[in-house]
C-alpha cells in the first residue's frame, strides 16, 4: 500500500468515526430532551407557584357555585371526573356512585335552580400534595341559600382534588360534603362559630322547611 492510499484510507475511517459519534451524540440528545419533555408535562413539583394555582382554581370553582354559573362551575372538571354530594337530607346525595359526565352538569343545575346566587365564606383552607401531579383542597364551605323568609346556611365540609394532566391542573374530584363528615342546612344565617357538626344526623338547629332537600 502506498503512502497516498494509507492517508485517504486514514481519512476516510477518522470520517466515519466522527459521523458515528455525531449520530450517537444525537440520539443521545433526543432520548435526554425526550425524558425532560415527559417529565415537565406529566408532572409538576410541589412549589408555592402550584399552591397558589390550586388556590385560585379552588376559588374560582367556590364562586362559579356562588354565582349559579353553570358553565364557569363545569369548566375546570376532567373527562374522568367525579361528583360525591352528602348533605342531610338531600335529594341529590350519592350513595355508592358518584356523578359523572353530564349528570355532573345536571346535578349543578337542580342546585342553582334550587338555591340560586349566594354568599359564601371558606375556614379552614389547606392544600396539600400527595404526588407532583396531584393537589387536595380542604375547607369547610358555607353557603346562605335562598331569599326572603326562605333563607338557609349550608355548612359544608369540602374537598377537590385536581390533577395535573395536559400541562394544566384539571378537577378531577368534587366532594360537596363528605361521607363521615355531611354537610347540614340550618334556618336563617348562622355565624361559623355558633355551628355544631353531626356525621349521622341533622342537628336541632337545622331546617325542615322550604325547599333545602334539593341542597
């Protein structure tokens, strides 16, 4: 072999090499930016920037229900969300199944048709984060429902659960009273602090007038 043929044979193998490098650096590069992307859009970490999301969905979603605004009221929910309503004496209480797909929309519109615009006050808020794609919210909610001499305060155990799906939080979870915990509907506007709670029954102050069954 000649001195010129050893150098162009040289030259070729160094090209070849450094082509194979470039392709490995390359899919190297690919597979990196492909698990960031996975992990930036499946999941989102635990910071004061997500709590203060969830706060505001959390408050937006109680207004939407204090202004009988249907469609503000469905707008956060998921594809796959459920509705669990236990209040004493309700007729849109839950018992084994929750409301899903429309009848979440139909239940909320029984409600406003019942209940219509009312005032509202939140004790009790905390959010906590169970997973990096996962938000609960807890308070205890009250409504004064009705008008007039027909007036009611809903006092309310709630909690939502949002989670991160599609780059955004999204509701998947709506409890309007809990299992252990119903809410209970008393007569007139009752203050916060002269409330007594009861996971079995409703009260001796509670209402038995009206129309607060579709609450």
């Amino acid at each position: 072999m000649n001195k010129k043929n050893f150098f162009r044979k040289k030259k070729g193998i160094s090209t070849l090499i450094a082509s194979v490098i470039i392709i490995v650096l390359v899919i190297v590069a690919g597979i990196g930016f492909g698990l960031y992307y996975m992990q930036a859009t499946a999941a989102k970490p635990a910071t004061t920037s997500n709590y203060d999301e969830v706060t505001a969905l959390a408050f937006q979603h109680w207004t939407a229900i204090g202004d009988a605004n249907l469609t503000a009221t469905m707008s956060q929910y998921s594809s796959s969300a459920s509705l669990w309503w236990y209040v004493h004496g309700s007729a849109l209480n839950t018992t084994t199944v929750a409301y899903t797909g429309s009848s979440i929309s139909t239940t909320w519109g029984k409600f406003f048709a019942a209940a219509g615009p009312t005032y509202w006050t939140v004790y009790n808020y905390k959010v906590s984060f169970p997973s990096s794609s996962e938000a609960v919210v807890t308070a205890t909610v009250y409504y004064v429902l009705g008008k007039g001499t027909n007036v009611h305060t809903l006092y309310l155990p709630y909690e939502l659960v949002y989670e991160y799906q599609n780059g955004k939080w999204a509701l998947n979870a709506d409890w309007w009273g809990l299992p252990g915990s119903p809410g209970t509907v008393y007569s007139g506007v009752v203050m916060p602090t002269s409330v007594t709670t009861s996971s079995t029954s409703s009260s001796s102050s509670s209402s038995s007038s009206g129309s607060y069954n579709s609450y």
